[in-house]
C-alpha cells in the first residue's frame, strides 16, 4: 500500500476523534482500511510460507496450515 494511503488513514482516524466523519469519509475510511488489512493478510502468508522448522535430526519440515 502506498505511503500517502496509510497517510490518508490516519488523516480521517484524526479526523474521526476531533469532529466526526461526513458519510463519505466514513466510506473512505472503511475502504482504505479494508484494503491494508488484505494487504498485511497477503505480506503476512507469504512471510509464513517462506518459514521452516528444523528438527533435532537436522531435518527440515514446512510450516503447516491449519486443517493439514
């Protein structure tokens, strides 16, 4: 996510405290949110799916997801 979007967040979350939100921005603000958290979502699985336990043998097993 680019730098001025996060930025934009957290102009409407300041400005959210101080004098509320017109509908729009509200709007705004839910949209750009959703779209961070379904990045950090995409950031966060490729992390996990890049990480590997080793065991005591030296063995070298992927991590799992649940349900495997």
């Amino acid at each position: 996510m680019e730098q001025a979007k996060i930025d934009r967040i957290n102009e409407l979350a300041r400005k959210h405290k101080t004098e509320g939100l017109t509908p729009e921005e509200t709007a705004e603000r839910h949209a750009l949110r959703q779209e961070y958290i379904a990045g950090f979502k995409r950031s966060l699985t490729h992390h996990l799916d890049r990480v590997h336990f080793v065991d005591e043998d030296g063995n070298k097993e992927k991590l799992k997801k649940r349900g495997e």
